[in-house]
C-alpha cells in the first residue's frame, strides 16, 4: 500500500506557520475619558473657545497614549468622540469642524493657512488674521 506523505507535510507546514504567527503578538490598550465639553452643549460656542476644548482633550489623549505606550502597548484605541463630544446639536457642532473645500480649488491649507473655506459662496478667499 502507497501512503502519501503530503498530508503530513501540509499539516507540518500548517503547525509551523501557526507557530510563527502566534509569535507576532501585540499588546492594545483601550482608553476612555470624561470629555471636557462646554458649559452648555446647546449654546454654540466660538472657533477659539472649541479649539480651547479641543486642545484639553488631546492632552488629556496624549498623556494617556504615552502611558499606554510606556506600559508596552503597540495599538491603543481611544474614543471616537474624545476630541469633542458628542452631545450637540447642528448648530452647536459646527465650531469643532473644519471645512474641506471642493476639489476643484487650487488650495492646500497647510501650505496657504491664511486663506479660508467658504461654505456659504463655495470659493475660498483669504482672510487676514
């Protein structure tokens, strides 16, 4: 009787390949905290003071990120609303936004900041600040 060996070798080969992949391994934290919102999440609030928020709460990620990455983690998921919140109305969500012009205009705003999106006319033009 003729036995095949390739079987054994696929199974071989699959324990092997199992073996290696169980060596690629990875430590994720996961991280959650109380956003700091505005006083009244109802009231619209201006650019400035959201980017003030903004900015508290992506302290307040980084820290956790570098503890995190201090601690051995190669993946960390934070909130996906951890920048700004979540409990707000159209109106009163539109300061934590940033507009992203048509692909049409010849605008790159990282090279060009001064110059400013405009939703309303669909043009952009330049501001002074």
């Amino acid at each position: 009787m003729i036995t095949s060996y390739f079987p054994k070798y696929v199974a071989l080969f699959a324990i092997c390949v199992l073996c290696v992949g169980a060596l690629d391994t990875f430590i994720a934290a996961v991280y959650e905290h109380a956003v700091i919102l505005p006083n009244r999440t109802e009231t619209p609030v201006s650019k400035e003071e959201a980017l003030l928020l903004m900015n508290k709460n992506i302290d307040v990620l980084e820290n956790a990120v570098k503890l995190a990455a201090r601690q051995g983690a190669h993946i960390i998921v934070t909130p996906e609303d951890g920048i700004y919140g979540w409990v707000f109305t159209r109106e009163t969500i539109y300061p934590y936004l940033e507009d992203i012009p048509d692909p049409e205009v010849n605008w790159i705003p990282c090279t060009d900041p001064q110059r400013e999106w405009n939703l309303r006319t669909g043009s952009g033009q330049s501001v002074s600040l």
